[in-house]
C-alpha cells in the first residue's frame, strides 16, 4: 500500500519471467483498487494478476495434478487472506515453487496483521519496505486509518490510511475488530 512494496514485487517478477521462469502473480478478490486484473503500483506500472477468492484457490490455480504450473509465484495484498494462507504457501514451497508474499504487517489497532507475521518467520528473504511518516519523516512502521471504517477488510483509498511512525501512531479507536 505505501512504500512502494508492490513496485519492488513487479521488479522481482519480471526478473523471474526475464530468467526464463513461469510466474504466477495473485491478488484477493476483495482487492479492486485500480484495476483488478493487474497488480497496479501508484505509478501505474502493471503485471497481471489472478484474482482469487481464497488461498485455496492459489493452490488449485498453480497445481497440475502432482505437478506445478508455476516456478514463481507472487501474493499482493497477503494480508486478506489470512492464515490459510501459511499452508499453501508451505505446500508450494515443498513443491520447489518460490514464493513472494507482499503484505502489511500491522492492522488499524497496531495488532500484527496475520498471517504476515508467520510467513516472515518461514521466509529466506525479507524485505521490509517503509515509508516516510507522514508526521515525522522517521520509517513508518504502521498504517494510520484516517477515515472511519466498518471492516477490516475495507481497501479504501489512498486519503484513508497515512503511513506513520510507532510515536505517531494512534490506533483505532474502540474495540479491535474481531477476527
Ligand atoms: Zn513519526
């Protein structure tokens, strides 16, 4: 979302499909910013993307019987799919597919967002990627929601969320969505 992480995965990917490998990029159906068929970076640069409603549905789409389709595979948005998502990612792992997963790592309430947490601990690489604070210039580790929200599934727009500084982030107010 900020940070320019979906920048950084589009560069990895087209150096993956430069070396000649079979890639895969996915996005969860709740994603609809933009363009949904793309991955879309705020400059506009595109790579496209499989719109899935689950992790399961990573899987079925790479799997070819007891095969792969894929040799690289990446995850926009890891977040939304929450913790089905570490055992796809594991059984694409088994299957010698590389994995990507971009994703942010903390809520609205400041919570560590699963399953983003758990696939940092299972990673080779991980590249964290934080933009400025929007108070201090200081790297920002949270995303400050700054518009009224129902669910924590909701996207929203760029004048919704600002990245912020621990010192600078406010969490949500009320009761931490349940989840
Ligand atoms: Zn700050």
């Amino acid at each position: 979302m900020f940070g320019g992480k979906t920048e950084r995965m589009i560069a990895v990917l087209r150096e993956a499909v430069g070396a000649g490998k079979r890639v895969m990029a996915f996005k969860h159906v709740i994603d609809d910013r933009y363009d949904p068929e793309h991955l879309v970076t705020h400059r506009n640069e595109t790579f496209d993307a499989i719109r899935v409603p689950n992790a399961d549905a990573i899987l079925k789409m790479v799997m070819n019987g007891s095969g792969v389709k894929a040799d690289f595979i990446a995850v926009d948005e890891g977040h939304f799919f929450k913790m089905p998502l570490i055992p796809v990612v594991k059984t694409l792992l088994e299957k010698g597919v590389s994995v990507i997963v971009a994703g942010i790592t903390n809520d609205a309430w400041g919570r560590p967002f699963e399953p983003m947490p758990q696939l940092t601990e299972m990673a080779d690489r991980v590249v964290v990627k934080q933009a400025p604070c929007r108070v201090c210039g200081n790297p920002a580790a949270y995303t400050q929601r700054i518009t009224q929200i129902n669910t924590l599934h909701m996207v929203g727009g760029l004048s919704d969320y600002e990245p912020r500084c621990g010192e600078h982030f406010t969490p949500f107010p009320g009761p931490p969505e349940h989840r």
